[in-house]
C-alpha cells in the first residue's frame, strides 16, 4: 500500500529555492505557498451556480519568484525538463501550451495591473492529474507572488477571478472556480462553503478526528480520460437545459418542475444530478453544524457518488470500484472528488478501520487489473500565503 507523504512548507520552499538558484543564479525575492484541494460534497455544481463544500489540504505548490527588470518571464518545475520562457505580451489563448500556461495565464489576466517580468520556479506536492487541484495550486501561489511583488493592492477575490481567467482562457480549461477559490479562502479546521451563484462563503467547523472519523483520499492514479471534452459537454448540457426551461439557473428550481419542462432523458438525468446535490450540500451542512460527520453524513456522499455515476456519468471504473470497495468494508461513505474520469475518490471512515479499508480497495483494484492507488489522510489546511 502506498501513502503520499506530506512534504513540510520549509522543505516544499526549499526545494522551490534550490530549483530557482540553479536554473536563474541568485536568490528569490519570495516563496508563496498555495494548497490542493478535496471536494467533501458538491460536485460539477460550481459553473451551475450551486453550493460546494471543499476543504484544503497539506499537499501543497511552492513558487519562488523573483522580479526582473524587463518583460519576460521565466518558468521552470521539479516536475518537468519542460521550462516556458517568453514575453509577457506573446502570453494568449494556447500560448504557451502545457503545464506553463498556468502560470503564465496569471501574469497574462492581471496586465491591467502593469505586471513586469519574473523567474518563478516551482516545487510542488500535489499530484498532477489526480483531480486534488494541482492547476489551482499553481495559479494562487503564483498570482500571489506577483500581488505581492509588483504591489497590487488588490484583494484575493481579484486574484481568484484572474487565477480562473488562467485557467479558462489561456490554459482552456472551461472549470468552474472552486478550487481556486478554496486555495485562496481555506482555513485550518475548516470547509468553505461556497456559494456559487452570489459568491458568499461561510466557514464551517470540522473536527473528524473528534468523531473518531477520517478522510481517507484514494488517489486512483487512473489518466484522466476525455476530461476536456467531457467536462465542457456537461457544462453545455446545463446551458441547454436552462434556456429550454427558460431560466438563468437551476438553483431553486424545484426537481419536479425541472423533470416535466424537458424531454431529453439525458438532459433530465443531468438537470437531476444537479438539483439533488445542491440539497445533499446543504443537508450536509445541517448535519456538520450539528457536529455530526459519521453515518448521515456518509450517507450524503454515497448517495453523491452515485448521482455522479449514474445521472452525471462522470465517474469511472477505477473511482466505482474505490467507492464500492470503500463501503463493503466499513466506510461511512465515499465517493469521488473533483472532475472525475479517473483522478481521486474520498471516504469517510472510522479512524480504526483505515486499514483495512485502504487494504481492500488495493485488493479489490488488483484484481479487476486495475492501478493501484495511493492513499492519503485529508486534514483541513489554510490558505495560499508567502512562507518568506
Ligand atoms: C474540477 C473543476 C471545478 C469543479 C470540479 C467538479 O475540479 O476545476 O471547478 O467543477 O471539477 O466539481
């Protein structure tokens, strides 16, 4: 069974500072720190102006940057050999391409703010590709950096419109700002609760270990497949099913009258997955303001996964079988986190029986010739700041 280990801040910045030194000489003038995410409930509802429920984790991106006198940018990652160097102004739609637009997608949507030149290089303990919002990450560290350094005066909310703006029109990504809003609001001890259609958050308390509960991560290492097309295709579903209802959002329609203004089956499955979750978000809430977060609340999340799998079909084998495996042996409840297709599932579990869970969904994988997955305990961290 494989764990991911937590990577402690001062290592993460040491590493981002060790990369810098040796790819641009010199010192930074900074290391910011931004964090991954999980999505405890509430999900594909973010771009239909629904509730989301995510908390931070301590896996997390470090950048060390450093101000230049000109125009270009430098960027380089421990991850890759793949470095971007460019002029801010060649910055656009698809250029650059690959891990680097998200960087330079922040620089690119802040120019109103008359960003000059950086050398950023980029540490990171967030999985790539494992739906626990590696790209976020990426974006909120950096644009905090170049707030920070180029004076901006700005607040977060700016930084988390042009972190989206990165990802949406330089990286092409059409997601919804969850994460990027959860890497910029996280408190420790804490979900956010995100409500989509007016902005307006809420912490909310969570104390799993005082439940004698935990959050076990099952990153599947399963590709994504199709994420792009996929993802989009959902988001234009809901704009489909919107003007034949002729509303401007789902949020407060009741399921009934959803159902019976559309013909399209799949189009009302998709309308249906959306409207039970955003009840699930907010029984959720009900129930973690109350202090409860073992069975009911499990319940919720099951009940969440197979919505996703059977109205939204966004999950995939790998995910079902985590979540299958997850609840034969005891979970409370799990299901998958993120955009799906592959990537993460998440299960709530009695601290005693991690184990064993985590066991058998190794098992259950291997023998349906599957990846196996690593695993990781999720505790809510804070939010994107500078470590020096
Ligand atoms: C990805 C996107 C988010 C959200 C989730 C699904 O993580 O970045 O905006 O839509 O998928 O909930």
């Amino acid at each position: 069974m494989t764990w991911l280990d937590v990577v402690a801040e001062d290592d993460l910045a040491d590493g981002a500072a060790a990369l810098f030194r040796s790819a641009f000489g010199g010192e930074p003038d900074g290391v910011w720190i931004a964090p991954g995410r999980v999505n405890l409930i509430g999900e594909h509802i973010d771009y239909a102006g629904g509730l989301v429920l995510p908390f931070a984790l301590p896996y997390a991106t470090a950048v060390a940057v450093r101000r230049r006198e000109d125009t270009v940018m430098r960027a380089v990652s421990t991850r890759t050999d793949e470095s971007w160097t460019g002029q801010l102004e060649e910055i656009g739609p698809g250029t650059p391409s690959g891990w680097a637009a998200y960087v330079a997608g922040v620089a690119w949507a802040l120019q109103e703010h008359r960003i000059g030149g950086v050398d950023v290089a980029v540490h990171s303990s967030v999985p790539v590709g494992s739906g626990l919002s590696s790209s976020a990450a990426l974006e909120c560290s950096f644009a905090l950096a170049l707030s920070d350094l180029f004076g901006l005066a700005v607040d977060r909310n700016v930084l988390i419109d042009a972190s989206i703006r990165a990802e949406n029109e330089i990286a092409g990504a059409s997601t919804g700002g969850m994460d990027q809003n959860i890497a910029m609001s996280a408190r420790a001890g804490h979900a956010l609760l995100l409500d989509c259609l007016d902005g307006s958050t809420r912490q909310i308390p969570i104390d799993l270990a005082a439940s004698g509960t935990s959050l076990l991560v099952i990153d599947t290492n399963a590709p994504h497949r199709l994420v792009d097309g996929q993802y989009g295709a959902r988001r234009a579903a809901l704009d489909t099913a919107c003007s034949e209802l002729g509303v401007a959002t789902l949020r407060g329609l009741p399921l009934e009258e959803a159902v019976s203004g559309l013909v399209d089956d799949t189009l009302i499955a998709r309308v249906r997955h959306v409207i039970s979750e955003i009840r699930r978000v907010e029984l959720a809430v009900d129930l973690l303001d109350g202090g409860a977060a073992g069975a009911e609340l499990g319940e919720l999340m099951t009940a969440s996964h197979h919505s996703l799998r059977d109205d939204y079909e966004v999950s995939s084998p790998e995910l079902d079988s985590a979540v299958d495996a997850a609840l034969r042996t005891g979970a409370y409840g799990a299901r998958m986190t993120g955009g799906g297709f592959g990537g993460s599932a998440i299960a709530l579990v009695p601290s005693d029986l991690v184990r064993t869970v985590a066991d058998e969904i190794t098992s259950s994988a291997t023998r349906s010739g599957l990846p196996a997955p690593t695993f990781l305990i999720a505790e809510p961290a804070g939010s994107a700041h500078r470590f020096f």
